[in-house]
C-alpha cells in the first residue's frame, strides 16, 4: 500500500490546531490550580483530628482514584444535571471534573510527603513556641514540598495528556479540533500525526526540566 | 497581666517551674503517678533513672510536648492549660514554650535552614523580633556554644557533637526561663559527648535554670545541685548529687548507680 503523506492541508488549518492546543494549556492549567486548592484542603482534612473530616475526604480520593475520568465527565456532563435539575454547561462540567480528579491525587502527594517529614522537625517547631500552622508552613511545608515536587509534576504531566478526554464533552481541546481538521481535510493520518506532536512538543520539555529539578534538589541536600 | 510581665519576670521568687502531682498513661499503661517537682530559679535538676522509668515523659510533659494525664504544669505561679492560646490568668502551651526551652536527643534542627537560620527562627517568627536584632542574638549564642564560624553552614555538614551544640543555641535564643534537656548525649559517638557537655556545664555556671534527663551520672553529680532517681514511675530517691550518686542508701539506686557510673 503506498500513501503520499501530504501535509498541505494541515498547515491551511493549523489555526485550528493552535486554537485546540491554547484551550488543552487552558484546561491544564485550570484543572491544576484548582486541584492544587482542593488537594490541600482535602490533604488538611486527612491530616486532621476530626476524624470525620479524615473520612469525607477519603470517600471523595476514593471515588475520583477509582473510576476512570472518562466515566467521571461522561456523568458529571449527562448525569449530573439530572440530579441536580440544573442544566450543566460542558466547559464547566469538564473543568469541575478535571479538578476534583487530580486534587484527588494531589492530596494524597501532598499527604505522603508531609507525613514523612519526620516527627521531630514537628516537635521542635513545637518547642521554640510555634503554633500548630507556623510550624506546617515554616518548618513542615518547606521540606515536604521538596520531597513530593517529582510525583507532583508527573501527575500534572498526565494530567496534561488526560485533558484529551474533554473532547468527548465537544470541548474545543487540541483532541477535538484534531477531529475537526480530519473531517474537513480527510487526511486522518496528518491530522491525528500533528496532535500527537503537538502533545509531545509540549511535555518533552517539562519532563527534562523536572529531571533537572529532581537532579538539582537532590545535590543540595 | 501581659507577656512581659508574666514570663522571665526576675521580681518573682517562687519556683519558676512547677510540677503539681503529674501522672500519666497511654491508655492502660502508666508512665509515671503523682510526680511532682519545683524547679528554682538557677537551680540544675538531674533526673535519672533506668530506662523506662518514665523520666523522658516526665521531662516532656514539663512543656507539655506530652499531655499529662492528670495534674498541673505552673510557670511562674500560672497554671498552664491545654490549648495553645491563653485564657485569662491561666496560660497556654504557647506561652509555656516560649518560656521553656527544650533540646532533643535527636537534634532536630531544621535542615533546609543555615545554622544561624535554625537559631534566629523562634525569635523571629514567634517573638517577631525584627531581623537584624535576631541575627546579632542569634550569633551570640552561637558564639557561646563555639559554633559562630559555622553560621553559614547546613545542619547535614555538623557532626553530632556541633548540631547539638546548635540545638542547645537554638533554644537559648528564645532567652528561656527554664531548659529541659532530654538525653542530649545518647546519640553521639563517645568522642563527641565532652563538648555538649562543657557547654552545658558553661550554662549551668551563668545561671541557666535546667532540667537535664541523663545517663551520664559523673556529668550529672557535676553539674546538677540536684538528683532526683525515679524507678517505676515514682520518685525513689531525691538529693544532694553526694547523697544520691557518691552514697547512695537505697538498693536499688546504688545498684542502678554502680552499674551506670564508670
């Protein structure tokens, strides 16, 4: 079988694909804002003497780590409204769910690396006179950011590649519009050729600069 | 009454540190029952005791690091509560600590801090004394314990002996009232033990009020004006370091002492 690549095409509409790679940056960087304020407050919730409170936030890891996000914006976007008898728009259907979904993996790295700080930084802070939030956020904190930034940052690499599931939502992502420019050009090897560059394009460099990170904390310790 | 006046007050004459009738348990297991101990102003308690005869816990609860089960911590003739923040005459484990240094067995300095950073952060971020002032503070306490030259150093480039001696700094930058120290010496290599002890013997000299918990009886009839022997839980002997290290009556303290001194 011989087939002519012909790229042609795919540059007539590489604003589509700029536009589809702004909105994936968009939803990235939303969903990790977002999830990083839901995965303290969930962490903080696990981390706290109410135990009530320990067991809410459980429940919410539980249901968001294990159901596939697909699952979880399909029925954020169909089932949701039902339930609510509100009407949900699809942008915020896939942002809301984008967030809770990796806040609640964040919690659970924020949690693992400040648990492993060890007690006695958390004694001493204690003994110069610190209440319970200077020493988490003067003495705790600091360290523990150090130890959790690997995982952190390669959470929110897949989550970048996980935005790609929006699209069944019709969000405008790099995904759908690569959807987009197949149907308009019929050349689906092109099209669904550049969006997985494009993704490519954009994580290689953040992976080889978290490597550098990771090599540069771990000489100054 | 306000801060000042209630902590470091050198007009008040009682004990500056009291333990009223302490006891405590984790869960079914007691630690100890009905200590209780005044601690005057200068005065350099030694508590020792075979292991597990709860003097570590009896030392933490003095700044509350462990909740007592039952009796009360006063400082300064104020009885201290269990929350953080004071509540009328009675104070809180803020307060308490502020005025009530403690230093660990395992150091614990804080490692993404320089040394003169470990020492400078309790009057800082507690005391919010401004930063320069903490710092001139800071380096003369580090001059004290002959670690002034290390200012600049991380915590992971001390041998034990020096973060040790920074530990002691660090908490003596908060110009405490009264210092609990809790084994200092039991994580060091032998070699290093002599300079923690020689600061700790240059503090007892300038009049620092301490409660030292040790193994280190020749050190303790040193540098304590007073012994306490706990066993079981219970105060069992309680002196002169001449009448409890050099001539113990009781059997089971002479045991105890002939077997750890040497």
């Amino acid at each position: 079988m011989t087939y002519t690549w012909d790229f042609h095409s795919i540059w007539q509409n590489f604003d589509l694909f700029w536009f589809g790679l702004q909105v994936t940056v968009l939803y990235t960087v939303g969903s990790i804002v977002f999830g990083v304020l839901i995965g303290i407050a969930t962490c903080a919730a696990r981390l706290s003497r109410w135990r009530f409170l320990g067991y809410f936030a459980r429940l919410y890891q539980e249901l968001f780590r294990c159901t596939p996000l697909l699952v979880q914006l399909l029925w954020f976007y169909y089932a949701f409204p039902l339930l609510v008898g509100v009407n949900v728009d699809n942008h915020f259907a896939a942002m809301l769910t984008l967030s809770l979904y990796v806040g609640a993996f964040y919690a659970e790295i924020f949690r693992g690396g400040i648990i492993s700080i060890d007690r006695g930084q958390q004694e001493a802070a204690a003994a110069i006179g610190m209440s319970p939030s200077q020493a988490m956020w003067r003495i705790i904190a600091p360290q523990a950011i150090k130890r959790m930034l690997p995982s952190f940052i390669n959470q929110s690499v897949i989550q970048f590649k996980n935005t790609s599931l929006i699209s069944v939502l019709s969000v405008a992502d790099l995904a759908y519009m690569a959807a987009v420019v197949n149907g308009q050009t019929y050349r689906p090897l092109e099209s669904y050729t550049v969006m997985a560059l494009l993704y490519l394009a954009i994580l290689v460099p953040v992976t080889q600069l978290a490597d550098l990170l990771e090599k540069r904390m771990r000489t100054s310790d | 009454m306000t801060d000042l006046a209630r902590t470091n007050d050198a007009a008040f004459t009682g004990p500056v540190l009291q333990a009223v009738n302490l006891s405590k348990n984790f869960q079914k297991l007691q630690v100890f029952q009905n200590l209780s101990l005044d601690l005057q102003r200068g005065e350099v308690v030694a508590l020792i005791g075979p292991s597990g005869s709860g003097k570590s816990t009896f030392l933490r609860c003095l700044n509350m690091m462990e909740t007592p089960s039952s009796g009360q911590v006063l400082y300064q003739g104020a009885s201290v509560i269990p929350s953080f923040r004071d509540r009328g005459d009675q104070i809180g484990i803020g307060t308490l600590r502020r005025n009530v240094g403690m230093v660990f067995q395992h150091f614990n300095l804080f490692p993404h801090m320089t040394v003169l950073q470990n020492v400078c952060e309790g009057p800082i971020s507690v005391k919010r004394m401004p930063k320069a002032e903490a710092q001139a503070l800071g380096m003369h306490f580090l001059g004290l314990v002959g670690l002034a030259e290390k200012h600049d150093s991380y915590p992971s480039k001390l041998s034990g002996g020096q973060k040790q001696r920074v530990a002691i700094a660090r908490a003596l930058a908060m110009q405490p009232g009264v210092l609990l120290l809790d084994e200092v010496t039991s994580a060091l290599d032998p070699e290093l033990v002599g300079e923690v002890l020689d600061v700790i013997r240059t503090l007892a000299r300038e009049g620092i009020t301490m409660a030292i918990v040790t193994h280190e009886m020749a050190f303790a009839a040193d540098v304590s004006s007073r012994v306490l022997f706990l066993d079981k839980g219970r105060i069992a002997a309680e002196g002169s370091p001449d009448e409890i290290i050099f001539n113990p009556s009781d059997e089971r303290l002479s045991n105890f002492v002939s077997r750890t001194r040497n």
